[in-house]
C-alpha cells in the first residue's frame, strides 16, 4: 500500500493486509424479545469463527500479538455520544467487510446502532516501553489532513512529522501501547486511525499535552474518544436503558 505519509523514526511501514474494523456504537432501545440470548449466542459464535480465521478482536492483541484476545470494547457514554468504542483488526479489507456483515445479521444490529470505520494497516504498532502496568483505558483519534497540509510542501510535512514523533516519543515515556495507524480514507471524510492503551484519562490528558506543545494539530481536523475496557460480553448484556 502507498503510504499517505511517511515513515518517521517512530513509526515503521508495516507489510501486511490487516485491516482495522473501528466501531463507535449507541445502546438500541429494546423492546420485549428484541434482542436476548439467542442473539448474544450468535454473536458470539461469529466472534469466535473471526478469532479461527485470524482475526485479533482487542486493541491489546492490535499491539501485542501474543497477549489473551478476548473481545473487548471500551464503555465511552460517560463522556461521549457513544455508548461504546472498539476496534477490531482482520486478515484482509475483504474480510473485515463481511466479518461486520456477519455480525450485524447475527444480532449485532439489535443491540448497537454502529458506525463501522474500515481501513488497512499503514504503521506498525509500538508496545508500550515502560514497566508492566495496568492499562485499562483507551484513547482513540481519528482525524484528516486539513487544507494547510494539502497545501505544505514535502519538506513542510517532513519538518512536521519530526515535530510530532517528539511527541510521540513522549507518549511512549508515558508507557502508552500505540497500534500503529491505520488508513480510512478510501471510504471515510476521516484519513487516518490512531489507538492507544493507556493506563488512565490523566495520561490520554498528558499525552495530548505534549501533543500541543509541537502544534500536531495545525495540519489536521481530528475527533477523540476516551473508554473504559469491558469484555464485549458484557456490554451485550449490560442494559441500562435507551441512551438520551
């Protein structure tokens, strides 16, 4: 794949298909017997036949492809209009698009009403660096290149890329787990996914700190979501009544 930017000296190409399967969803409104478990049941039995066929299903299996993959999301309603972000990463494009399919028709869309964001992997991840903690957060960052950038020249952009890996260099410090980045463009107004494990809010806050110290955000639009980990199972069975 050509690489909409380049690589830097913290960001490397990454050689693969894989594909990111980013879903931003709100709780349906259930109305008696429209979704229980039969429906749970189903999906997970798709969940488990995407794991068979090489799918990673946490952002935690994203980065460290040797961790436990339990398919997990991230409850997010407390601070956003989503109930809950996640992202799963499949074999191919193909498969991640008809892996949603798959699970929509399973149940899926009787428990979520789901914004689904497919786009291959561009960057490899970065395993966290620091000692062995807890991260049981998310930061996830979408966003497109603005007009200034369209307008930059290639050595602007470069200059900007090694402002930014300061930052990135100091999220690492930060012992935050990155997942590389991954493309949407080719069916999204958003170019680009960046996700994060992070240990709490305060070191997304942190983070993006430093991200403001190397003005990131001079060349881009972006949209930021913060969650909390929940197994998926979970949140299929959590009800806590319709989302206002």
């Amino acid at each position: 794949m050509t690489l909409l930017t380049e690589a830097t000296d913290v960001f490397s190409a990454a050689a693969t298909d894989r594909c990111a399967v980013l879903f931003i969803a709100r709780r349906e409104p259930q109305a008696f017997g429209a979704f229980g478990e039969r429906h749970r049941a189903a999906i997970g039995a798709v969940l488990a036949a995407l794991a068979s066929e090489g799918w990673r299903l946490s952002l935690r299996g994203m980065i460290d492809a040797s961790a436990q993959d339990e398919p997990t999301a991230f409850e997010a309603g407390f601070a956003h209009d989503a109930d809950m972000v996640g992202v799963f990463e499949a074999p191919t494009p193909s498969a991640a698009l008809a892996g949603t399919v798959r699970l929509e028709r399973a149940g899926w869309s009787r428990r979520f009403s789901t914004q689904w964001l497919i786009g291959p992997r561009e960057f490899a991840s970065i395993a966290a660096k620091g000692p062995a903690i807890e991260r049981n957060w998310a930061f996830f960052a979408l966003w497109e290149w603005n007009d200034a950038w369209a307008a930059a020249s290639a050595a602007a952009r470069r200059d900007y890329d090694a402002e930014c890996d300061i930052a990135f260099q100091n999220d690492l410090d930060l012992n935050v787990g990155i997942a590389g980045r991954h493309r949407l463009d080719w069916m999204s107004a958003w170019h680009h996914l960046g996700a994060w494990e992070i240990d709490r809010p305060e070191t997304a806050d942190a983070a993006m700190r430093g991200h403001e110290r190397v003005a990131d955000f001079k060349f881009t639009t972006s949209r930021h979501f913060i969650g909390r980990r929940r197994p998926l199972a979970d949140l299929l069975e959590d009800h806590p009544g319709p989302t206002t």
